[in-house]
C-alpha cells in the first residue's frame, strides 16, 4: 500500500473521477445520455463549428465539474478520516454516501422533472463509480 500525503490523494482523486466522467458522458454512455437528456447530438463537425459564447460555457461547466470532484474528495476523505476512523471499509464508505446522499436528491429530480428514466442509471451509475474512485484513491492509496 502506497502512504502518499492527504492532499495528494485528494487531487489525484478528483481528477481521476473527473475523467471518469469524460469516458462515462463519451464513449460509454454518451450517445444513450443525449438522447435521454434531450440534447442534440454534435458530430465533430458540430463541435468544430461551435459559436464561441457555447464553447466557453463547456468550459466554465467542465472547471465547476472539476471544482465540485475536488470538494467532493476534500469531503470523502474528511469524512473517512473524522467520522469514521477507518472502521468503515472505503468502498462501503462510498456506497453509502451514493445510497444516501448521491442517488436520492438524484431520483427526486429526475422523477419529478419527467425526464428520462434513463438518466437516473447513467448519472447514478456515474455518481456511483466516482465514489469508488474516491475511495480507492483516499482510503487505500
């Protein structure tokens, strides 16, 4: 088991999940996501020819995204190491926190908004992985 320092663990968590979220909202579920959420797709083409006020909405969402996975760590491993002493595994750890906080204010909105059912799977499943990543990372590494 590597012992690197606490902070290290949290950056390198937050961003792995953060590309787990390119791989997951690309070439895992991209396609199935837009379609579900309602969004055009956008061919290369598309994205080449983006108007420049679009293009940089992407890129304040993907830096909120990434802020929100560096707290999201800063948080896990808050919690981890205060509240439960490492008497919880971090895997269930994890899974707790999506069970409880992650998926149902996730379910709520998704059910209430009529959405596609299908969003709850994909970005629940996302969610779900992310968590794991967190405790991987923070509480094995």
């Amino acid at each position: 088991m590597l012992h690197l320092p606490y902070l290290l663990k949290v950056i390198i968590a937050a961003i792995l999940a953060f590309m787990m979220g390119w791989t997951w909202y690309g070439p895992l579920f991209g396609k199935r996501w837009m379609k579900a959420a309602g969004l055009p797709e956008m061919s290369r083409e598309d994205c080449k020819n983006m108007p420049p006020a679009m293009k940089r909405q992407m890129q304040i969402n993907m830096a909120v995204t990434a802020l929100c996975w560096l707290v999201a760590a800063l948080m896990y491993g808050w919690i981890y190491n205060n509240l439960s002493y490492g008497a919880i595994p971090p895997l269930c750890l994890a899974l707790a926190i999506w069970a409880g906080f992650s998926m149902p204010p996730l379910l709520s909105d998704i059910l209430w908004s009529g959405r596609s059912k299908d969003l709850i799977w994909i970005a629940g499943g996302y969610n779900l992985v992310a968590l794991l990543i967190l405790a991987v990372v923070i509480g094995w590494l």
